[in-house]
C-alpha cells in the first residue's frame, strides 16, 4: 500500500479522535479539569485543519503551505510545553513545595531554549527569522521530550495514586518516542526523501497512538476530582445526620 494514503488515513482518523475527544470533554464537563488536554486538542485539530487546507489548496512543495506547515508547528511545541507544565502541576498538586521548584526549573528551560535557538540564528542570520522559528521547535519538542521522561519518573517516585495522569502521560511520550527516532533518522540519512515520508508517516502514526491512549484513559479511567468528589458524599451524609439526632 502506498504510504501516502496511510499517511492520509493516519491524518483524517486523528482528526475524527481529536473531535470526538473534545466533544465527550465538552459533554460531560469535564474540560475545566482537563484544561491541558483540552487546549492541546484545540491546537491539534487547529493544526491539522490548516495543513489540510493548504496542501489542497497550494501542494505540498508550495512556499504558502510550508510556512503554514512551521507556523502550525510553532503552535503545537508551544501547546505541548503548556501541556507538559499543567501535567507537573497536576501531579504536584498537594506538593507545594515540589512545585515551587519544578516551576522555577520549567521556567529555566524555556529560558534556555530560546537563549540556544537565539545562539544558532546569530549564526545563521541569512535565514531570517525562519531558521530560528525551525530551530526553537526542535529544541523546545526535544526539551518537552526530556520534561516528559522526567513527569513520569516523578510519579514514579511521589507513587501517585492519579492512574489516569499517568495514562495521560505515557500517551504524551508516544508521541515523543516515534519523531525522535525520525527526526534522528533525517540527520543520519541527510534528509533522504525516504527518511522523509517515513518521518511524517511516523509522526501521524504516533499522535494517533497518543489519542487512542488518551481516549482509553478519559473515558475508562476515572480522574482524581471524580474519585475524590464521591469519597466525600458518604462523609457529609453521615456528618448530616449526627448533627440532626
């Protein structure tokens, strides 16, 4: 099968998962607590409309739908860095103090990769700002890569009892794991046109993986505001009454 057409089946099925995901969120109110997932899904399907409609509308080798194609993807690394620092909140929720210190480190890195992006555009300054706009999304996509690997051996550590974080979590780093392997692939291969397809047939391939694991985990796995509403409810009852004996 040519992969192209799996690559479309990919892109229009992740799209199908993104609205579906954002509909359920939406019907049954639960967006508020997950806010993270919320706007990441937002930007995804975003993304994918606006890709989708420039390489119909001008070709996949046209300059329009490659600054369409960098401009989204400025988006998304954005969007996942928002995600990554709202799931550490999350998960340090009754660690104030753990917090403070993560902040203060999420803060760090974000100063870093620009201070680095900004470094190698000095060296490149023909380029203009599209250098620096592709350098910072490789960076910050490789620094949220490392952030994620860290927010999974924490909960590891804090043995969270938020099982459905965790899912959320994981579903992040399979979405990491496959581009890096690509992108590490294009490198190696300097840019073959073969690296190339494989790494957006990849790419499609793990963000669909990373829908279907955050779709089990929302509807299958209840979150921690659920579990923790219902354990109160017996409590307040039983308060309730000795109070009217």
């Amino acid at each position: 099968m040519d992969s192209s057409i799996v690559s479309y089946a990919l892109q229009y099925a992740g799209i199908i998962t993104e609205i579906a995901l954002f509909f359920y969120l939406a019907w049954s109110s639960r967006w508020k607590w997950q806010g993270g997932v919320t706007f990441y899904l937002i930007s995804l399907l975003v993304a994918e409309l606006t890709r989708a409609w420039f390489l119909h509308a001008y070709g996949y080798l046209s300059p329009q739908f490659g600054y369409a194609y960098w401009t989204t993807d400025f988006l998304l690394v954005i969007s996942l860095f928002v995600l990554v620092c709202l799931f550490f909140r999350r998960a340090c929720s009754h660690e104030d103090k753990l917090w403070s210190y993560i902040r203060l480190l999420l803060a760090l890195v974000l100063v870093l990769v620009v201070g680095i992006s900004g470094l190698c555009f000095s060296r490149h300054v023909s380029h203009l700002g599209g250098y620096f706009l592709v350098e910072f999304n490789q960076n910050l996509y490789f620094a949220c890569l490392a952030l994620n690997t860290l927010l999974y051996l924490l909960l590891q550590h804090i043995e969270s009892t938020d099982d459905q974080l965790g899912l959320l979590v994981c579903g992040v780093g399979i979405q990491f794991a496959g581009p890096a392997a690509t992108f590490a692939l294009l490198h190696l291969t300097a840019l073959e046109r073969f690296a190339q397809s494989l790494n957006s047939l990849v790419m499609r391939l793990s963000t669909f993986g990373m829908l279907l694991v955050w779709a089990y985990a929302l509807v299958h796995v209840k979150d921690k505001a659920t579990v923790v509403t219902r354990r109160e409810i017996p409590v307040l009852a039983e308060v309730t009454a000795n109070l009217n004996i």
